[in-house]
C-alpha cells in the first residue's frame, strides 16, 4: 500500500535537535540522506512533505527522492520574524518587505511552497500554554496573502484558536499542529477549505518518556483528539502528518494515523485520504 507523510523533517532525525542540524550544517549529509530514503522506501512510502531548513537537506532529499520512488516537496527554509520561534532552523525576515522580499527569493530557488511560522510551540509541563502567544493577526494575514500572490501555497506552523483563524481567513491551504484550538478555529478552517495536519504523534510518544509532566502530555493529546474528532464530524479535511525527525518521532514513523483513529473511528482512513489528496494537489 503507497504512504504518505504530509509533515516531516529531514534535517533532524527523532533525538538532539542540535546534533542534528549539526551533521548537515557544513553540507548536506549525502549518505545519511540516503538512508532515510531508503527507510523511508522499504516502509512504503511513496510522497512526502518537508518542514523545510536552512541548509539545504530537505532540498538535497528532494533531489534524490525519485531514486527511491518517492514525490518530495519541501519550502527549503521555513519563513519566520526575527525573535520568534523558528529562527533556529528559518530564514528570518524583520518587516513584511524582508519577508516579501525572501518569498520571491525562494520560488525563484526552486521552493515547492512557502511555509510559515505563526506561534510558538506548547509548553510539554503546562497544559494550555503556549512558548508563545505568536504573531498578530493583521501580520499573519498578510503573510499569507503575500505567498498567495506569487502563486505560492503557504504552510504554517500554527498553534492557538486565535493565530489559526487568523491564518484561515487569510485562506491558507495548511496548518501544521494546531494545538488548543476551540470552534471557532475549527469552523474557519472548515469554512476556508484549510487541510489540518495535527501531528498528534509529537505529542503521543512523549508519554511515559519521563521527559515532560506526564499529566500535561496526556492532557495536551486528549485536548488535541476531542478537536480531531470535532474537526472530523463537521466534514473538515485532515491529513497525516507524523512531524518525523521531531523528539521520539522516528522517520519512516507509521502509527500517526493509528492514534488519529482514535478520534476519526471506522471512517478514519476516508477522511485522511480526501486531506491527502488536497495536500498533494496543492503542493
């Protein structure tokens, strides 16, 4: 059966996220590479989606991929204000006109689409927290609009009702965890034709890990299951997305659906493979 991974992340790879970027920021690693592939192939994986970095291994996957019988896309470098989260691994940009100005940049670099960050991550020991609250909505707004105008599908990494509905009215074609989002934010992205590809596994194999307060991981996954299944029953298009190379998620991961079964029930599969379909027709 052919597979599909709508979020990963070729630069890191499910530990140290410093030792990671780290084997590839001189160049990128060729073998290493090759061997996620090739993982990535035996598994049965046949299209993916890179989170994009700054230094060039989603892009060199990108380029080997077809030796291995797998469609690739990839932003090259996500898109993030300096002094907020994303600088570690993105481009930054200071004003609207910087990032304008990288946008144009990376679709004349080869980028498939534009991926943005739009707020910070949870907070693993405080269920309901955020790193950070994210950017304001007339920003976020524009964001989007500016990629669109260059033709350029747009990805944002997005947690929080309020950034969400600012990026789905803005029309943009994916948001990537999605974390505390309340009805409203599940109505705009319904009405807006947005994909929700909610990475639950980031948040699932935390348990029993020892690393984060045990209550609040399991509080965060409940949270972010009750809104897939809402999401769900009002018709709203999900992907899978495993959010491969993040702490605890291996590449070639393959229980992301599994646990968003647990809130999708017998019409899972049905569901995720019209969010696919959307994910792969737009980027």
């Amino acid at each position: 059966m052919s597979m599909v991974d709508c979020h990963i992340h070729m630069i890191l790879d499910g530990d140290w996220w410093k030792t990671a970027i780290a084997r590839h920021s001189s160049e990128p690693d060729i073998p290493w590479i090759r061997n996620i592939l090739a993982a990535y192939e035996k598994a049965g994986f046949t299209w993916l989606r890179d989170g994009g970095d700054r230094w060039g291994a989603g892009a060199a996957a990108r380029s080997l991929a077809p030796e291995y019988g797998i469609t690739y896309r990839t932003p090259l470098a996500p898109l993030c204000m300096e002094g907020h989260y994303g600088s570690f691994i993105g481009r930054t940009y200071g004003n609207l006109q910087e990032y304008a100005d990288l946008v144009v940049r990376q679709k004349a670099e080869g980028a498939d689409f534009i991926k943005i960050m739009i707020s910070g991550l949870m907070d693993f020991d405080r269920f309901g927290r955020l790193t950070e609250d994210g950017l304001e909505d007339d920003s976020i707004r524009q964001l989007v609009h500016i990629a669109h105008e260059e033709g350029m599908a747009v990805m944002a990494h997005g947690n929080g009702a309020r950034n969400v509905i600012a990026a789905a009215a803005a029309g943009v074609d994916s948001v990537e965890h999605g974390a505390y989002l309340n009805e409203e934010a599940l109505w705009a992205m319904k009405e807006a034709g947005t994909v929700w590809v909610p990475t639950v596994s980031t948040v699932g194999n935390l348990r029993g890990k020892g690393r984060f307060s045990e209550p609040d991981v399991c509080a965060i996954l409940e949270s972010a299951l009750q809104n897939v299944a809402a999401f769900g029953a009002m018709g709203g298009l999900l992907a899978v997305g495993s959010d491969a190379g993040a702490w605890a998620v291996p590449h070639g991961y393959q229980q992301e659906e599994a646990l968003l079964a647990q809130a999708l029930g017998a019409n899972c599969r049905q569901i995720l493979d019209r969010g696919n379909r959307v994910i792969m027709e737009k980027f």
